[in-house]
C-alpha cells in the first residue's frame, strides 16, 4: 500500500492556497454577483469552484498533451488569462460589469470566476508541474488531497463572504468593486507581463 506522502501534500496544498487566494477573490465575487439573490449567490460560489476544479483536473490528467496537441506554451495560457482578467477589470473599473441574472449565472461561474480568476494560469500551471514530480501511488493520493482540500477553502471563502454585502450595502460594494477591479488590472498586466518574460526566456 503506498504511503501517503505529507511532504509532497503540503507542498501542493500551500503552493495552490496562495496562488488562488481564496481571500483575494471575495471582493471581485462579491463585486460581480451583488445585484443577485442570496440563493443565487450561494450557487454562483458552488458552481465557481465547481468549475475551477474539474479545470484543474482535466489538466492534472491531460494538462502536458493538450498544451503540446494545441502547441501552446505556458506564457501563451498566461498572457490569455491576463487579457481576459484584464477586460472584467476594465467593466469593474467603468461601472459596466454586468449584474449576473437567472439566464447568465452559469456563464459568469465559468467566466470569470471558476476561470481564470480562481483555476487561472498559475494554477494550471503549477499542476502540471507538480504531476511531472509524481513517483508513486502516496503522490497520487497526496496531489488529490490537496486540490480538495483548497477548493473547499475555497468555496466555504466564498459561500460565507456573502454576509459582507449586508454589513458593506450597495455603497461600500461600489467602492470595493472600483478599487477591486484596479488591483484585478494589475494582477492582469503582471500576467502578460510575465508572458512576454516567458516568451522572451
């Protein structure tokens, strides 16, 4: 029976912990989904990390042979997420994003909250570089636990931040959702920025 490896679980776990930032993406969850109801919200934050999982595990399964299939780098998937982090920053930033409805509510899950705000680039990437150091069953065991582990960190981030917007009001959401969207606008130009490096390396 192989040996559940603690080493490696940790590394995972951490490693993916502050590369998604459960903390880091309430505002902009709770910017994007404020103008829905409370029951919806709570959907809108199963169905995100719902999505960012099964992301992340079609790429911990087939992440290396689809990037080599498709011949695109890791710079290639960074500087995408960063332009498409860069366009939800902008709407946040103007006032224009979008209020979620019964009809869009799935899409925003997938766009942009279960990817790339949560399962982003840095993300996919780490995975895959953490299912080349698989040597055994115990890695296997510990690389699944790990990803669990913060997605339900994840979720319980998300379902509980919702008792912010009663305290915060529509006013203190405004101001968090303009201040918010020009710190995701940094995040995005840094990631086309480490793109452009990548390309350059």
């Amino acid at each position: 029976m192989a040996t559940f490896n603690i080493k490696f679980f940790t590394q995972v776990f951490i490693t993916l912990l502050v590369i998604m930032d459960p903390l880091g993406n309430v505002p902009i969850f709770l910017s994007l989904t404020s103008g829905s109801k409370t029951s919806s919200q709570k959907k809108l934050a199963f169905q995100a990390v719902l999505v960012a999982g099964g992301g992340i595990g079609v790429f911990a399964l087939f992440g290396k042979q689809i990037l080599d299939y498709l011949g695109v780098t890791i710079p290639a998937l960074q500087g995408s997420g960063g332009l498409l982090l860069l366009l939800v920053a902008l709407e946040l930033l103007t006032g224009q994003a979008s209020k979620p409805t019964a009809l869009d509510e799935v899409s925003v899950a997938l766009v942009p909250l279960g990817t790339p705000l949560i399962a982003g680039p840095g993300a996919i990437a780490a995975i895959i570089v953490f299912v080349k150091e698989i040597r055994g069953g115990g890695d296997v065991v510990a690389l699944v636990a790990a990803i669990l582990s913060v997605l339900v960190i994840l979720w319980l981030s998300l379902r509980f931040s919702l008792q912010l917007i009663k305290i915060l009001k529509e006013s203190g959401i405004m101001l968090l959702t303009r201040v918010f969207g020009l710190l995701l606008a940094a995040i995005a130009v840094q990631l086309v920025a480490e793109a452009v490096q990548g390309f350059i390396r």
